[in-house]
C-alpha cells in the first residue's frame, strides 16, 4: 500500500507565478524542502537547465500513492523511465510602471 498524502508532500500552484509545482519534503536525515516544476524535461533541457542552484529531480508517480522526488545524483539509473522535473525557479517578473 503506498504511503498517504502528508503536509510534507503537496502538489499546487507557486504562488508567486501561478506555476504548478510539486513540493516535497527530501530526505531521510537532513530533509531539504524541493519546489520542482512539473514539466518534463527532455536530456537536451535537463543538460541546458542544469546549475548549481538548480537540480533536476526524477518525479516518480506510482499506480497507487503519492508522486515523489528522487534526486537524478550518482546512483540514478540513465535509462530512467520516470519523468525528470527541474527545481522551480519564477520567472523574471514584468515590469507594471514605466519612469
């Protein structure tokens, strides 16, 4: 049986861009709260997008249970068949005044 829904698992809209994302707590022992955009990435996105402050996660979403966030790091396998997101970042905001 896949594990409920928690506070630390959640999928809405940023609020700040009206984006839908995926928020998930990470981790076993130092838990890192991740924002990912749920877009899929093709390879050639994942390489262009990639940054140190950004990082792409693999968005597994099971038959039955919650969606979760693997990290795509040293042990993830290259012929993954899950979708691979990227950590939200807004996009710049337009200006609303001109001087």
């Amino acid at each position: 049986m896949g594990r409920p829904r928690t506070a630390s698992t959640v999928t809405t809209k940023c609020p700040s861009c009206g984006a839908p994302v995926h928020r998930e707590l990470v981790g076993h022992t130092a838990a890192l709260m991740v924002t990912a955009d749920l877009t899929p990435l093709t390879t050639e996105q994942q390489a262009s997008i990639r940054g140190p402050n950004r990082l792409i996660w693999c968005y597994r979403q099971p038959t039955w249970g919650t969606p979760r966030l693997t990290w795509t790091g040293h042990w993830h396998p290259p012929d993954c068949p899950h979708h691979h997101v990227a950590e939200h970042q807004c996009p710049p905001a337009e200006p609303t005044t001109l001087f």
